[in-house]
C-alpha cells in the first residue's frame, strides 16, 4: 500500500512538472506564432509582419496583403491580462498605431470579443483585401468605430460605424464623390449594414445581411447628379446594371466581374 502510494505521488508530481513545463514554453511562444495562424487562417491576407515579444505580449505590424504581395499596414501592440484567466478566457489590451487607445480583446473557447476598437485606414485597403476592386484606385480614408463586436458559439453580434471621407477612384477625375457611412448592427445572430450617403455628387443607399456563415445579401443602388453623369456613368457601369436617368443598381460579385460579361450599359 505505501509503495502504491508513492507511486501515485510521484506520478501527480511529474504531471504537475510537465503541466508546468508546457505552460512555461506557451507562456515563452513567440509572437511570430500568430502570423503563422493568421497566415493559415486567412490565406495569406492577414500577416503580422515584424513581429516581436511573446504569444501574450508583444508587437509587430499587422498587414492586409493582395496575391500580388502588396500591403497596408498597422502598428499593433498587445498585453495578455493575467487576471482574466481564472474566468477561462484570454483578455488582451490591443492598441494599434503606437499612439493609439488600447481596446480589450478577449478570445475563449466560445468565440472572439472586442469593444471601443477605433481605426482609420487608406480606402486602397479595400482594393488590397478585395482584389477585384483594385482596378478602381478607390481613394480616400476609411475611419471604423466598432463600440462592439462578436462572434460566440458562430453567432455574431455588433455595434460599429464605418465612414469613407474623400471617397473617389482613379478612374475618374471627379474628386471627391462623396463621403459615405456604413452602419453595422446585429439583430437575432445576424449582421445588417446599412449604407447611406454623407455628401457628394455620387449618392449610395443599400442594406446587407450576413447571418455569420454563406454569401452577403446585398441590395444597393447608387444616383448620379445629372451635372455628373457623363463622367460617371463609365465608372458606374463597371460595377452595377444602368436602369436610366443616372439610376444604378449595385450587383454583389458584380466589380470588373460577372457584370462586365453582359457590356457597358447592357441592361437585363
């Protein structure tokens, strides 16, 4: 009987040594760790580039990247904070940008939380991480407030308000278009985005759905002042179906994609 129980402490001793051990070399990660899962996790469209310090605190430069390499990018920093572990979750204080506000994100088995993010981005972001619309030079800047944002247990949830100002294209010398508001909420385990125009000579409208899984379901249409029109119809037809009198009518996939197949300014 001793002998057994000796066995059995010495067991739960090595357990507690390996258990220890393994927190240790997790703890000591290094930080370039997450750009091989966002490498993975995305395809290669996330990159934390440059990265320093640990899984749990650390900095680097997190980039958005097209097939072709090209990249915008953004300071982040990050801190793990040790007192949320005991509630089974990894609570991080992010910033980006160095001189930037921290926001708390909080990653569990359940899903990914974060509040209070703001951040402001080149509009030819949105070429790099869409490829079919870099052809469109989009110009401009696009500022984010997310107060919230989550997707637990695949549903997800959200309260954030993006802004495009200055917003214009390289293939058209009317600058600038307008500036637009993307206003995302969540509603029963869905997402609905509302577009609306601030300002400009090219006025957008439209509402989207994403129910956390499958294709967006976008409705949008855009009016172009009549003063306007010659020199942005071209523009236009690229990206929507012509129904007259300067109305366009947004067609999701439709940028230098399927839409082009049917000509410019074929109607339906």
């Amino acid at each position: 009987m001793m002998r057994e129980r000796t066995w059995r402490g010495l067991a739960a001793g090595v357990c507690v040594v390996l258990a220890a051990y393994v927190l240790f070399l997790v703890v000591l990660a290094p930080a370039s760790l997450l750009d091989v899962g966002l490498r993975r996790a995305t395809d290669g469209r996330l990159r934390l580039a440059q990265a320093r310090g640990t899984l749990w605190s650390g900095e680097g430069l997190l980039e958005v990247r097209d097939a072709n390499g090209h990249a915008i990018g953004k300071d982040l920093s990050w801190s793990l904070q040790m007192r949320a572990l005991r509630h089974r979750r990894l609570d991080f204080a992010v910033a980006v940008d160095r001189a930037g506000e921290h926001f708390p994100l909080s990653l569990s088995m359940h899903g990914v939380e974060l509040s209070d993010l703001d951040l402001s981005l080149p509009a030819s972001a949105i070429g790099v991480a869409v490829p079919r619309m870099a052809p469109l030079g989009l110009r401009g800047e696009i500022v984010l407030h997310a107060a919230k944002f989550s997707l637990v247990d695949g549903v997800p949830s959200a309260d954030a308000v993006a802004t495009w100002k200055g917003a214009g294209s390289a293939l058209t010398a009317v600058a600038p278009l307008g500036s637009y508001e993307l206003r995302l909420g969540g509603v029963d385990g869905s997402l609905d985005a509302t577009l609306r125009t601030l300002d400009g000579p090219l006025r957008l409208d439209g509402r989207a759905t994403w129910r956390g899984s499958g294709p967006l379901a976008l409705a949008a249409t855009a009016r172009v002042d009549p003063r306007y029109r010659p020199q942005l119809a071209p523009l236009l037809r690229m990206i929507a179906i012509e129904r007259g009198d300067g109305d366009f009518v947004l067609q999701p996939g439709s940028p230098l994609g399927g839409e082009m197949s049917r000509g410019h300014g074929e109607k339906p």
